[in-house]
C-alpha cells in the first residue's frame, strides 16, 4: 500500500519514486506543461462534526480559465510543497489541466479526529459522520470556497485512496462529477488486503497495519528490533498469529487486533460491506485492477458488479491489465520477469484515464465507448467487451487426473487420488526464500507472477500438467477450481494455482527485475491463485470442523482473468495446503479461535486430492 502500492500520483508529488519521477516524458507538446510549477496552498477544511482536516491545493501555473478539481483523500500524507513539474504518472490528465486536492483523512497527520479504518457506512443524525460524509463535505466546501474551479469535482486513487473515492458513490454529491477508483475493496474478511475467503494474510497484514495503525511517521515494524533475513523463520518461530499482538503490538495496532478476536465473518466484518449502501449508479465511474494486484485483487471486480446492477445510463466501467498493485501508472512492459514489449500502462494513462476525466470534467472528446477494456495477457492486446463478464464463453471443465496431467475428459477412474503430508512445521512458501519482509521490497511486488518451480518438486504440492497445447486457448472471464478433497485432520487449507508453463525453447528475455539469475524456458508462470480454508466450507459465518477422511468439494474462487495460453504452452495446476507467510498457518486441528491454537494443536495431516477434481475455465472459441 505505501511507496509504488500507493497511489502513484500522490507519491510521486510527495515522496520521488522510481516508478513515477525518475520517467522522463518526450520533449513535445507536453514540454510547457511540465515545465509549470504549481502554486500550493495547505488548509483546515471543515466537517459537519466540526473536526478538520489537513488539506492541500495544487493549482498548475500557466492554465487559464475555470479548471475542474481532482480530490484525492488518504491516511498516507499529503505533499509538504509544490512539486516542481508534473510527475510522469500524471502528465496526461495534466494536459487538460486540473485543480489538484490532496486530504489527510480523519486521524491521519495533522487531520482531527480519529483513523478506525472503518468501512461501515453507518452515520446517524446531523452530524454523524463516516468516511461517505467526509467525502462529500469535502466536495461541498471545495466547489464552494476554492477559487477558479468550474463546479466539477473528479476523485481518484489507487489502494486506499481508491476505497476513499469508491465510497463516496455512496452518497455522492451533485458535484461530483467522475470517480476512478483503482485498486479498491469492499470486503476485508472475503479478499484483498487482510484475508482469503477468512485466511489471514499473515506477512502483509502485519507490515501494512502497524506502518498505517502504530504511527504517524509510517515507520516499518522491526520484528522486535531486528529485521529478520527471512522473515518465513520468523514467523514460524512466533507460533500462533495471537503472539504478534501478545508479545509485539501489545494493543497498538487495533485493527490487528481486532483480526484476532473476530475470525469468523461475524457482524464486525458484515457491518463494513459499504457496497451494500449503493444504489442506482449515478456518477461515471472508471474502475482499475491488475490481473496480478498482490494486495487487493477482488474489490475493483465487486465493486463494478455491484454498480452493474443498477446502471441504466452505461456509466460504469472497468479496465484490467498485466498489472501489479497501482503499475498501470507506470510504462508497463512486464510482468515480473515475463516481458512482452508493450507499454500497456502508458496506454491505459494516455487513452483510458485522461479522455475519461476530460470528457466528463472539461467537456472534451467522447463519451467513452467501451464497458469493459482489457489488456490481454498471453496475447498481449488490448481488448473490449460489452460487458463483463464477457459474452460468449463457454464454461469448460479441465480435470485433474490420478496420473498427474490435465485433460478436458473427465476422469474414467472414479475414486482415485493422489496425497501428500501437510506439515505445519515445514509449510510451503509462498515465495523463494528468504522472504524479505513487505517494504521495501521487490520481490513483493511482483511476486503473484514468479516462477512455481522453487515449490514444484516438494512433497507437499501436487503439481498436474497438460500437453503441450496444440492452439491458442483463450480464458476470458471467471475462473473458480472445484478440488474434490479430503484432510485425516479436522481443519485444513487448500491452496490452487492456475500456470500458464513456457516452452523449453522460450526466448530468454530481460524482465522489470533484471535479467533472470536462470532461463526462461520452462517458466511456470502463474495466472491464477486463491485459497480456501476448510473451518468455512459450510458457512463463512461460524466455522466448523471438518470430518476426517472424508472426501467433500472444495470451491476455489480464481476470480476474473483474460489470458490466452499460446499454442504449444502447458497448462498446470499446482495443489497444496500451505502459503507461508503470506497466509497464517492452519493448525489442521479444528479449535474455536484458529488465531489462538496451542502449539500442540499444529499437527501433521493427509491430504488426499481425488478424482472430479477441476478448473473451470471460460473459453472462448
């Protein structure tokens, strides 16, 4: 969330980044742009509860007339001075010229009140107050009291600045006008930043809260005062994920805390859905996600599904890419380490973002004609749809056969499976070891699209692979796995990796990262990964064990993807029961409070994975 997994933008202005300051735009049209300054100008904009909060105007020199506001609201500080340009993720919508309004949310720095990091929409009375009504009292004081502006107000954001302007169609304000949020969630026990289908995201959860939660400086946690090299020893060495508050955090972190008394999908999480408060979509809104977002991959797709069904006027929108969280704002020519030469977020910068603020905040240029507008991975094209999911895929079953390899024939040995030992003592990594811990980190960012062959080999994963494919298979739209399964423990993970395996004779290319310590050939490039947790395979809302041995489905949601696995390319399936320290160990030993479990509740456990077992993928033929 914080450096390149915040929003860009508002990094770049406040703090250089490579991804953003050091890209140099051609000397061209743009070059008196970029050579503007921007006056600045800091602020106490009041709320309705009488509490204010730190505020700061960009205004770009050189642009004549009425110019529209650009609102971004974050917990991640706001620039200290005007930038001296325009920073090379903004330099398009600049162009247009834009009021540019960064805010410290409630709590944050030098705003008044208090950081919760409460979604709940649940404001009472004249001056009840929550993160809706912040937003649109924000809008109403800008339009009203910042000089020049034309009355249109657009918000955006990548992360949490991208939830901080998705909830405001909640209760949107007449002015404003266009909303992009990037990267945004809606539901943090279901996905995204802080669980799995009710899995802890144990590593990233502990390195973001105590950063946004523990201080105003955003200082890393220090593992109690040593970083550790590998950050799998230290977490395993810590036991159970209630130590961390215990001998650690000691209360500092709520919202960690908090993780830790509700496991369960309980009203403390219900309560914080805000999507439900949506109505008829209203604003033109452009949602953003990367198909290798490694923080918040589901939310942008819940959010535009919800707004989808009530959107009469066409104004809601979304577009993907081959991105990690928030690189859309960058050139974008890989993925990782898999290069494919085309600079899809300079695309997506120059011809989706700009022309959607310039139409509906300055009045320029066409209406957007696209619903659903995709960078295709595997293909490496931009594609539109009508709609998303998109029309005329066809759900096709891949199986996982007994033999280990991958068939669209279904199984003619019911029955059979194959097992492995699941040992919480020695859980499978979610990366190659040693782990640095989230920031600074690049490994981090690109680690959803890393090669799978560090874990291919280990006893504990089952890896099923296909023929090489004779043509082009193209998966376009939501992807879920059905594992038929069974555990000798009483509680238990499943983890399933959709991999899209290279060639042998794959040209070695130079990635992102640099040039790859081994070749290329026979990359297993994953396209899809998810977890599910078996305490919550009858109900997300109180978990119970499972029976021991007994073969049940276990529903793997892989989320929406567009990816064309090219002729002569493997498809592979990769099972296991661990993703450590990405995800909390699961004891294998059902206790009420997972987070709680005594040591001696981490037990060895069989898993079996049986016949009936399959993806299914969305082809289109």
């Amino acid at each position: 969330m914080r450096g390149l997994a915040g929003f860009v933008a508002l990094a770049a202005l406040a703090v250089p980044l490579a991804s953003a300051s050091s890209q140099t735009a051609p000397r061209s049209a743009l070059s008196s742009v970029l050579d503007s300054a921007f006056s600045y100008e800091e602020m106490m904009v009041p709320m309705r509860d009488g509490a204010k909060l730190q505020t700061v105007i960009l205004r770009p020199k050189g642009k004549s007339g009425k110019l529209p506001i650009l609102l971004q609201r974050t917990p991640y500080g706001v620039p200290d001075k005007a930038p001296s340009s325009v920073p090379a993720s903004m330099r398009f919508l600049m162009e247009d010229g834009y009021i540019l309004v960064f805010q410290n949310m409630r709590g944050q720095f030098k705003s008044d009140g208090d950081f919760t990091m409460s979604m709940a929409l649940d404001a009472k009375g004249r001056n009840g107050v929550d993160e809706a009504t912040d937003a649109w009292d924000s809008v109403d004081w800008l339009v009203k009291n910042v000089s020049g502006n034309n009355g249109k107000v657009g918000m955006w954001g990548v992360s949490y600045p991208g939830y901080a302007s998705a909830v405001a169609l909640a209760r949107p304000h007449p002015a404003l006008k266009a909303v992009s949020p990037q990267a945004a969630w809606n539901d943090w026990w279901i996905n995204d930043d802080l669980h799995r289908y009710g899995a802890m995201r144990l590593s990233y959860a502990t390195d973001w809260l105590f950063s946004l939660q523990n201080n105003d400086s955003g200082e890393d946690f220090d593992y109690g005062g040593k970083a550790p090299v590998d950050s799998y020893d230290w977490f395993l060495k810590l036991g159970p994920v209630a130590n961390l508050d215990k001998l650690y955090f000691k209360g500092s972190v709520p919202q960690l805390t908090a993780m830790i008394e509700h496991p369960d999908y309980d009203d403390f999480w219900k309560r914080q859905r805000w999507t439900e408060t949506l109505g008829r979509t209203a604003v033109p809104t452009l949602h953003v996600a990367g198909f290798w977002d490694q923080e918040d991959p589901l939310g942008t797709w819940k959010i535009y599904e919800k707004m989808e069904a009530q959107d009469p006027d066409g104004l809601n929108m979304i577009v993907a890419g081959p991105w990690a969280h928030g690189t859309w704002h960058s050139p974008g020519s890989d993925v990782g380490y898999v290069k494919f030469g085309k600079e899809s977020g300079t695309d997506f910068m120059r011809d989706i973002e700009a022309p959607f603020f310039a139409h509906w905040l300055h009045g320029k240029g066409a209406k957007p004609a696209f619903e659903a507008r995709m960078f295709q991975s595997g293909s490496w094209e931009w594609k539109s749809y009508a709609r998303w999911p998109a029309p005329g895929a066809t759900m096709t079953n891949l199986y996982l056969q007994s033999d280990g390899t991958l068939s669209f024939t279904a199984p003619a040995d019911p029955g059979q499976c194959r097992e492995y030992v699941s040992d919480p003592a020695n859980p499978v990594p979610f990366r190659e070891r040693p782990i640095s811990r989230t920031y600074p980190s690049q490994e981090w960012r690109w680690w959803e699209a890393a090669d799978q062959r560090f874990v291919d080999h280990r006893p504990d994963v089952l890896s099923y692979s296909s023929a090489p494919l004779e043509a082009d298979l193209t998966v376009t739209g939501e992807v879920a796995a059905k594992l038929m399964a069974s555990t000798s423990g009483t509680d238990s993970d499943f983890v399933v990796k959709l991999i899209d395996v290279l060639p042998d004779d794959y040209e070695p290319v130079r990635g992102a990262l640099g040039d790859y310590p081994r070749t290329m050939n026979g990359y297993q490039f994953p396209i899809a990964m998810e977890i599910r947790r078996g305490r919550y395979l009858q109900s997300f809302e109180k978990a119970t064990p499972l029976t021991p041995n007994q073969v049940v489905a276990w529903d793997v949601p892989l989320r929406s993807h567009d990816h064309v696995f090219k002729k002569g390319h493997r498809i592979m399936v990769q099972v296991q029961s661990s993703w450590f320290p990405v995800i909390d160990r699961n004891p294998q030993k059902f206790v009420p409070n997972i987070y709680k479990a005594a040591p001696e509740d981490f037990v060895k456990a069989t898993q079996r994975v049986c016949s009936g077992s399959l993806v299914a993928l969305p082809v289109i033929r």
